[in-house]
C-alpha cells in the first residue's frame, strides 16, 4: 500500500498573497523603526527573492536589499512577528487561502479512492496551519493528517541527527514522524511517495529515503518535485536538491501516483 505525504504551502495552497501582505503590515504598522524602504517590497520583488522561505531567511533578503534595517529586527522581534502572523490568520475568512492551480478537482478525485493514506506535513506552526486549512473551507483537507516541524518536541528522536541543526526541511523528522503515524493505522503500508515543490523539501525526502528506520519499514520512497504550484521552483534546482521525478501539473501527477498505486 502506499502512502503519500504532501507539503502544504505552495504545493496544496496559495497561501503566500495573504502572507506576504501579513510582512508587510507588521512592517508598516508594528515595527516601522526599522523600514528603510518599503516601497521596494513589491509583489514582484516578494514572489522572486522571499517565497518559500523561513522567516529569518525573508528578513535576511529585505535588509539585503535595503529594504528594512536587518540590525533592528532582534530575536524578540521575530517572537513579535511570529505571534503577529498567528494573530493575523486567526482572522482569515473562508478563501483567503485558495487550492493551487487544479489542485482542489485532483485532491477530490484522489480522496474518492478511500484505499490510499495520506498525510501533511508542513513547516507552519500546527496553530497556523489550522487557520490556513479552516479558511480553505474543503471537507478533504479537513480529514487528512496534518503534522507540523515546527510544532515537533525537541526530545523526539529523528530529530537527534548530528547532520540537521534545524527542525525543518531538509531534516526528514517530519516525514519519518508522519510515517510511524500512519504504520500505526496500517501496517499494510509499503512504499510511501513525498510531494515538495521547494528545494529543502525535496531534500528533506532524499534524507527521508536514506533514513535507517525508514529503509527497515518500506521498500521503495519516491520524491515528486511539483512545479505547477505557487513557489514556480525549476525542475533543476529540484532535481538537483533530491527529487526522483518532476511533475508539471495534476493531470502528470495523477500519472505518476496511478503507475506508482
């Protein structure tokens, strides 16, 4: 049996727009000592240099680019903002977060094999994701496992790998916990597949694959880089990070696990 683990954010759901606009107003309204210049964060510059990347990572691209003073933004401002996003999205209405480009028809049709497992995992605070999933407003997301990297206690063991400083992708803990959880449900599980459309992603189910307890518990892990989402990363640059094959749109996708079923 198979078992598909899927990111979230930009794979399932177009949830960068109202992020991007929750940066800014946290910017403008609650922490404008540190703009230098605002009006260079356009849509166009956020999409290109800060999609898909962790918060500090963002930070780090706008005081590269003068658009804020990196020296004001302090580990309690993060906390701050951190805590500002979480506040921001427990006000999300229903469509603020949208399927990506044919993704709700394909999860529909998907879910109407009841046979296959399935599960998320995401690199948003479980608290976040919630919201995120309450305000996409679809029966099927609600009903998949979710589990969060960020929200993964210090003490669990995948996350005691020498190599990984970070709870995050590209360590595999997410996925690894994802997969006890569901060999808990079902011992028929055999062969697992990880859909990612970011670099760290990907790499995180390369690391997945070559885990020990992994490779003791299933046969085959395929990693699909998805490139019809909302990050728009290169074939390349995921191949490259860990991805055994690439997928353009659900309709390849759909291919793809059918052969793989």
């Amino acid at each position: 049996m198979l078992l598909i683990i899927w990111d979230f954010d930009g794979t399932i759901a177009n949830s960068e727009r109202k992020f991007k606009n929750t940066l800014y107003d946290f910017l403008r309204y609650k922490h404008s000592g540190c703009i230098i210049n605002l009006d260079l964060f356009t849509d166009n510059f956020y999409f290109k240099n800060c999609a898909g990347k962790k918060y500090t990572e963002m930070f780090k691209v706008l005081g590269e680019n003068n658009i804020i003073d990196l020296n004001e933004i302090t580990e309690n401002e993060l906390n701050n903002f951190l805590k500002y996003v979480t506040d921001c999205y427990k006000l999300m209405k229903p469509n603020d977060i949208v399927f990506t480009d044919g993704m709700g028809e394909f999860m529909e049709t998907l879910n109407s094999n009841s046979n296959i497992p399935m599960a998320i995992a995401t690199s948003a605070h479980m608290e976040d994701f919630i919201q995120k999933r309450r305000a996409l407003n679809n029966i099927v997301i609600n009903k998949i496992d979710a589990y969060s990297c960020c929200d993964l206690l210090d003490d669990y063991q995948h996350l005691n790998l020498d190599i990984y400083k970070l709870k995050n992708k590209p360590n595999p803990a997410i996925f690894v916990y994802a997969l006890e959880k569901a060999l808990c449900k079902n011992k028929n599980i055999t062969r697992a597949i990880v859909i990612e459309d970011s670099s760290s992603g990907c790499a995180a189910g390369k690391n997945f694959k070559n885990y020990s307890f992994v490779k003791n518990s299933l046969n085959d892990v395929t990693v699909i880089g998805y490139t019809a989402g909302e990050h728009k990363p290169s074939e390349k640059e995921l191949l490259e990070s860990g991805a055994d094959l690439i997928s353009k749109n659900t309709k390849e996708l759909s291919n793809i696990i059918n052969k793989l079923l």
